[in-house]
C-alpha cells in the first residue's frame, strides 16, 4: 500500500515542525526585546501546582503521622528504653483496652453483678491475648428498659475502642459489645450486627483525597505506580487534569476505599520511587471529576539570558505583559513532538481515510529515535505489505497501548480499518480531531493578527455575558487532559469530554448551544464599547457560526481549503461515533494573574533555582563569584510566577515574554549546548 508519507517526508516534516508550522506565528507586545533563554533546563526549572476549583493553590505536604491515620485503634505499645521497669510497665498498661475509672463505675451501674463480672474477664482476656480481639462480648441479662440500654450504647459509643449493638431474640433484647474495626463486613453480614448511627451522623467519606507530588514523571505513570504498590487498579484513582512530565508538579488525586496507613508506610520502604511523593491526605465524600479545577500556578526560571540584556528590559518585557496580556494560542504540545503530528491524523481522520488514519498511528514514534523508527517501519510492513498482523504484535512494546489496541482489532478483521479505529478510547479518539481544529484557529489568528494588529473589526464575534465568558476561559478539552506535554505521547483513557459550569459532564453540543446564544456581532454602533480582548474567534466544527467580517470568515476557510476541508466535512463526520467535531469559541487574548518575578545571576549551570513549596521556604540563592568568571562564566536568569486558567498554555506566555521559540526540539538542542559549553 502507499504509504501516508513517504519515510523522508516524515523525517523532514519531524525537523520541520516548528511553531510558524503550528500556526504560532505573531506576538501581541511588539516593543517586546528578544531574551535568548532556555526553558526547562532542569525539571525544577519548571514547577506547577493544581488549582483547586475554589481558587486555592495546592501544596504538598508529606505525611509522617502514622498512629494518626491507623486503622483499628491505637499502635501495639513498643519497648520503652531502659529494659523492663515502671516507666514501661505505664506505658503498656496505658496502651491496654478498657475503659476508664470513672466509666467503669457507670457501667456498673448499668450491667446486672454477673454481666459486669464477665465483662471484666472479656477485657482481661483481650489485653492477654487469650480472648481473639474479633470475639464478641454478650450480656446474659434481657435488658427490657429501652432507656437503660441506650446509656449503655451512649457509654460504649463515647470511647474511641468499642462499638455496641442489640440482639434481638424474640422478646429478649441483650447487649453485645465487640472492637471498633474488628469485624469484616462478611462477618458483620452473618452475625446480623447492624450498624446503627444516629440520624444526624454523617457517612464515613469513601474516598481518599491525596496530593501527589512528582518529577520528571507522566501524571498517568504515578497514578499506576501508586496503584500498583497499594494493591488497587489505576481505574480507582481520579485526577482532575493532566500535568506536565518535564517538572516537578503538584496535584490532587482521590482513590476509592484508600489505605493512608499503607501509603505512609510504603513511602518508608527504600525501594519506594523517590520522584513521586504522596501526602496531605483528607476524606472526602466525592471523587475527583476531570475539569475539576480552577487553573495552574506556575514558577518558572529562564535561564542563560545574555549580558546585554539588562535587568529594566527584561522587566519591561513582564509589565507588557501584565498589561497586554498574550495571544490564546494552543501550545505546540497539542500537536505531539513524535514523527507524525497528531492534527495530520485529524485530517485523515476527518476525511474518513481510515487506512492511512491507521498506517499513522501505528507509524508513530518519538521524532529521532532511530531504532523506533525502524522498529515501527517493520511493523508497517508486516501490517500492510505481509498481512501479517502476529508478527507486528511481537514487535510491540510496554509503552504501545494504542497500538496494541488497533493491531488486536485487525487481527480479528484484517481490512476493518474504521472498527479497528473504533476501538481505541473515545476520548483518545477526540485528540486528534481536536488537534486540526486547534491547528486552524492558531493559523486564522495569527494571520488576522498579521493584517490587523490589536483592532476590533466589524463583523468580530465577542461574548457579552461575562458568565459564558468563564466557561470559554475555564472549559477543559479532552487532549489538554490526555497529551503528554512534553513527548506528546498519548495514553489510552476514557475521560469525559466537556463539563459544565458547576463541573458535570455536558455534551459538546449543548454547551456550544449555550454559548451562541450570548454571541454578540460587533457594529459600527457597538464597537466602541469592545478591544481585543473581549473577541473570541471559532475553533470551526458542525455548524460553528463563523465571524460576520468576510476577510475573517475567508481566512479560515482558505486555511481549510489547503487541506480540502469545508464545513460539510465536519457535518458528515459528526454522524459518526468516532470524535467529537462540532467545535467551540475560544478567546483571541488571554492574562495571566498575580504574576511576580524578579533576576538573579548564577554560575553553576545546573543548580537550583527554584523550591517547589515557596510558600513556606524561599527559593534559592545562587552563589556568584566575580573572581573566577575568568574560568566560570556568570548567567542571568528571569524567575517567574503567574497563574493560568486551565484552558491557556503557560509556554505560550513565556514565548510571548522572551520572542523566543517554545518548540521542544528548540528549547532541547539550547540546554544540550550550554551543557557541552
């Protein structure tokens, strides 16, 4: 079969891609200067921390409290030092279980003489070890006044240890007492022992909430590590987006029926992964829902900025900013850094060429690897040359998930190229249609930018309703939660697509209903009362209302012309459930908030810049010594703080403070340099 691209074509689209290809193309503060930088240096150059959907920062803090989050009651005592004496005969006869002076003369009171005898021998045994602690302690006596039973379960309920109920045989009614958490739920279920808590007692939350703090690791890695360790599937756990795998980055996560205990104790064990950290543990009644949060807050260090570059430039460049704001670009992550790009996929995909839709995916590896390279050229020759799909799975790797999914399904029906597409996780499906669509909107932009600089146009589409407005700037897209940011790697998952304003799943069509119903069109009348900053322009799918102004309405149609596809494309591929293509709004400028930022000198390359926890330690300060720049050359770098709703690319703001590329292949070969230097 002929391939989508010959093998040349994609070695040299790969070296080609850069962010003029992505449509990224203008900036929005021309007075801006050049600051020549490196990004991403080190993995703590660049730190993130989840904002909570009230507007808080997540912070990590490790969780060392053992005994506070132990299951079942008090730790067994441990040796006192000194050997056996009367300090540590205090301390076990304080770790015993019972029941204190004063309520023991009130349960006296309570029990008949015998059932308080027998009692006593029931605690004599469990401290001994004779008693099994899962043995349960009846009174012989029918207890018929309702009133004395019930002090006798307030008395029980008031101590951290013991839990109670009623036996109810016939016309008898006795007491049984037995160890909190002692009991399964199996052994619950056969002795009849309900659980009786008072009306206005609320449930025991069953879920777990954690903060995971990790570096230089995938958010869906950790979460399976985790998983994995504390004995549960990657499926019990939720997130409420992705982050970046180039970072350290702190975010929530919650796991059904989690342990705290084991997690703490895991951590201990020193074969325990180090770059993924767990901690501030809390119980919640609900799990985390994708979109679930606010924003980002990021600390970013720019590092290797040049002499000339004085410290009043390179503020002047950050108080543009401020001011200005930057332009809404979808950030080259969305497109992937392997050979073929994801948006070339939504093409084919869009044009319902299942059979090169397929040849791309399985094409697809990491842009330079050469062994990956002919790995997967082996591959396609068995898939489509041979027909042999048993020897292209024996090809396949750990990290080849969707791959594995496609070559599964044509093994069942060779030639069911659209089944074998179906296959793969909706969500995963949307990416790539997703990511054309974000190729169209970077490319309008940036040439009605190019035409028309900051200007409001007749015709321009804003939205007037400042509560639709939010739900453009905080909506998340299904890739923005999927795609690995920094190898553009895609893990196979099923996550809602879109939430609404209060974070329940809404279909994509609804929700562009809603917003174009608050559409405004701007006139001669009304556009004074507007500036850049209030228009959006269409991220075009089935039916998207395109602006009223023709040259704008003609760029976007022309960019699609170059790849033969018209609004009918969409309409017919939205019948399909294959991905989602009736589009959205997205705002043409967007800001960042409470930015601060300051400038440091530095001499040794690869020391640290930044402390992931600046609210409660201050970031580093380099040591510099002007006597040996002779031999150790002295650098600047810009250290920078900012939030970002979820929906804006923080390496779109950075690009826009330094007019330096955000490519990775860019930033990479700049960090490889300075490190052979």
């Amino acid at each position: 079969m002929e391939s989508a691209f010959s093998e040349q074509q994609q070695k040299q689209a790969a070296r080609d891609f850069g962010e003029a290809q992505a449509g990224i193309e203008e900036y929005l503060s021309p007075g801006n200067v050049t600051i020549q930088c490196a990004i991403k240096h080190r993995f703590s150059d660049f730190i993130v921390n989840e904002i909570d959907e009230h507007g808080q920062v997540v912070w990590f803090a490790p969780e060392r409290d053992l005994q506070k989050w132990k299951r079942g009651g008090p730790e067994e005592p441990k040796p006192v030092e000194g050997g056996a004496g009367e300090e540590q005969k205090e301390a076990v006869e304080e770790a015993k279980i019972g029941l204190d002076e004063q309520q023991m003369e009130e349960l006296k009171k309570l029990l008949s003489e015998e059932d308080f005898t027998k009692f006593n021998d029931y605690l004599e045994g469990i401290n001994e070890g004779a008693i099994e602690k899962t043995t349960l302690f009846t009174c012989e006596e029918n207890i018929e006044d309702k009133g004395r039973r019930s002090a006798i379960h307030v008395l029980f309920k008031a101590t951290p240890v013991f839990e109670t109920d009623t036996l109810m045989e016939k016309e008898s009614r006795r007491i049984r007492v037995f160890l909190k958490n002692s009991l399964s739920q199996n052994k619950r279920r056969k002795l009849n022992i309900i659980n009786r808590k008072p009306a206005d007692e609320k449930e025991q939350p069953q879920y777990l909430q954690v903060v995971i703090q990790k570096t230089n690791v995938d958010t869906m890695q950790a979460v399976h590590y985790i998983a994995k360790r504390i004995k549960k599937y990657g499926k019990h756990f939720q997130i409420a987006g992705n982050k970046d795998k180039r970072g350290i980055t702190t975010q929530r996560a919650t796991v059904i029926r989690g342990n705290p205990e084991s997690l703490i104790r895991f951590q201990r064990a020193r074969d325990w992964d180090n770059k993924i950290k767990v901690g501030s543990f809390e119980w919640v009644k609900e799990p985390l829902r994708l979109g679930q949060l606010s924003g980002n807050r990021f600390s970013v260090a720019l590092r290797f900025i040049p002499k000339e570059i004085s410290a009043e430039e390179i503020a002047g460049n950050v108080e543009r900013l401020k001011a200005n704001g930057f332009i809404n670009y979808f950030g080259m992550q969305r497109f992937g850094t392997y050979n073929v790009r994801t948006h070339e996929i939504g093409k084919e995909n869009l044009h319902q060429n299942w059979i090169r839709v397929i040849h791309l995916i399985l094409s697809q590896h990491p842009d330079g690897d050469d062994f990956q390279a002919q790995r997967k050229k082996h591959m396609l020759k068995y898939v489509f040359d041979d027909r042999n799909i048993e020897e292209a799975i024996k090809l396949l790797e750990k990290r080849d998930r969707l791959e594995k999914t496609v070559l599964l399904a044509l093994r069942r029906a060779p030639d069911a190229y659209y089944n074998a597409f179906q296959m793969i996780a909706r969500n995963t499906r949307t990416i790539y249609v997703h990511a054309y669509q974000s190729f169209v909107w970077n490319r309008a932009v940036s040439e009605r930018i190019r035409r028309y600089g900051n200007k409001v146009l007749v015709g321009d589409l804003v939205l007037d309703d400042p509560n639709m407005a939010k739900i453009i700037d905080e909506a998340p897209n299904a890739d923005d939660l999927i795609i690995e940011q920094a190898g553009g790697e895609i893990e196979e998952i099923d996550m809602p697509e879109e939430l609404d304003e209060d974070g329940a799943v809404q279909p994509l069509k609804d929700r562009k209903q809603n917003i174009d119903e608050h559409l405004v069109v701007v006139t001669e009348e009304n556009i004074h009362k507007y500036t850049l900053n209030d228009v959006v322009m269409p991220i075009v799918g089935y039916k998207t209302r395109m602006p009223e102004n023709g040259e704008l309405k003609k760029i976007i149609m022309d960019i699609m012309a170059e790849d033969k596809i018209t609004p009918e494309v969409f309409e017919r591929h939205i019948l399909l459930d294959s991905s989602s293509a009736w589009g959205s709004y997205r705002k043409v400028v967007t800001f960042a908030c409470d930015i601060e930022y300051d400038v440091v000198e530095f001499q040794n390359l690869n020391e640290d810049l930044l402390t992931p926890n600046y609210r409660t330690e201050p970031d580093p300060k380099p040591t510099v010594d002007a006597s040996t720049e002779a031999d150790r050359p002295i650098y600047k770098a810009l250290r920078l703080k900012f939030s970002l709703k979820q929906s804006s690319y923080a390496t779109m703001l950075l690009r826009e403070v330094t007019r330096m590329s955000s490519a990775y292949n860019v930033q990479s070969a700049m960090s490889r340099d300075m490190n052979a230097a």
